[in-house]
C-alpha cells in the first residue's frame, strides 16, 4: 500500500500547542522521519509549530488557523501538495479531518484519519446528526481510520461512522520519560 523510501506525507493537525495530538504527532514524524519525507500543515502555536519546524525546516510547514477551518485556505494547501509531491495525506483531529477530506476532491491523495476522540456526547441533537453525518459522508473518501483506542472504535461502529474493515486500533500513546521531576508544594 504505501511505500516508504521517498514516501511524501503530508500531517494535518489543526492544533500544535500543548496536548496529547501535537506531541503524539512529533514523536511520530521524529521516530519515522528517516523513512518517510513528512510535512506538516498546523497552526503556529507554542510549542510544536517550533519542534515541527526544527525537525522538518520551515519550508516544510504549512500555517493554518488553530482549531478552526478556513476554507479559503484549501487551494494554498493544495499547492504546496503539489509543489511537494505529497502522496498520503494524514489528519488527527475534526477539524485537520476536514481539512484533509476536502483535499481528497482535489488531489484523490489517499486519506488516513486519526480521530483522536469522537466527543459528541455535549453536542446539541442537530450538531449531533449532522457532524455524523458529515462523517459518514468524508469516510466514503478515507482509505483508513485510525482508532487511538478500543472504546473509541466502538463509538466510531456505533455511530456507523465508518465500516470495521477500515478502522485500525493503534492504542494513543506518547513516551514518558521515566524519571520525571514533580514539585507539588
């Protein structure tokens, strides 16, 4: 399916401050970096749009909004796919899912989406059914889900998001540094 030698992937996150996403991102692209040629498109928040920038070089970071969609900025995007020669496109996060499945229609890139949490318990019923719905509609152009957990896989089936077939378990974690300094007075 995917190559990895010169494999160009482009990681849509819509956060790069402080979290468990941004730093599950960096550890990713800085374990693989040597297999894969990664950029990344994020907003320029401390601390990670600095560590992405150091480990990838700034010509290789797209600036978006933070946790909000600009859709004007979509055909940017898309040049800078094309400019890279980008072949895989990953998002982690509703709104850098967004992102990414819209870019589907005008690159036909094949589309990985982590969701890193399907919060919608607190959402009204019509936002309810419709970010769903949006949801079910994007995953008819996602060739795979990434599922940071077993409970978030049943609420991704329960909600008929997506087809089992195309939802991986790969368990959300980060290195913790063993020895940790804690100062609690």
């Amino acid at each position: 399916m995917i190559e990895s030698k010169n494999q160009n992937i482009l990681i849509i996150t819509s956060r790069a401050d402080f979290g468990g996403c941004p730093e599950h991102v960096f550890q990713l692209i800085n374990q693989l970096k040597n297999d894969f040629n990664f950029f990344v498109a994020c907003p320029n928040d401390y601390p990670y749009y600095k560590l992405y920038s150091k480990l990838l070089g700034t010509n290789n970071i797209f600036e978006i909004p933070h946790r909000k969609v600009n859709l004007t900025l979509i055909l940017k995007l898309y040049e800078f796919i094309k400019k890279k020669e980008i072949r895989l496109i990953h998002s982690h996060g509703k709104g850098a899912g967004i992102y990414s499945r819209l870019l589907f229609f005008l690159t036909s890139s094949p589309i990985v989406h982590t969701f890193h949490g399907v919060h919608i318990e607190k959402y009204s019923k019509i936002a309810r059914v419709l970010y769903l719905t949006l949801e079910k509609f994007f995953s008819l152009f996602t060739l795979k889900f990434i599922s940071v957990s077993n409970s978030e896989k049943d609420k991704i089936l329960k909600y008929r998001i997506a087809k089992a077939s195309k939802v991986v378990v790969i368990p959300n974690g980060v290195n913790i540094p063993t020895k940790t300094k804690t100062n609690l007075s």
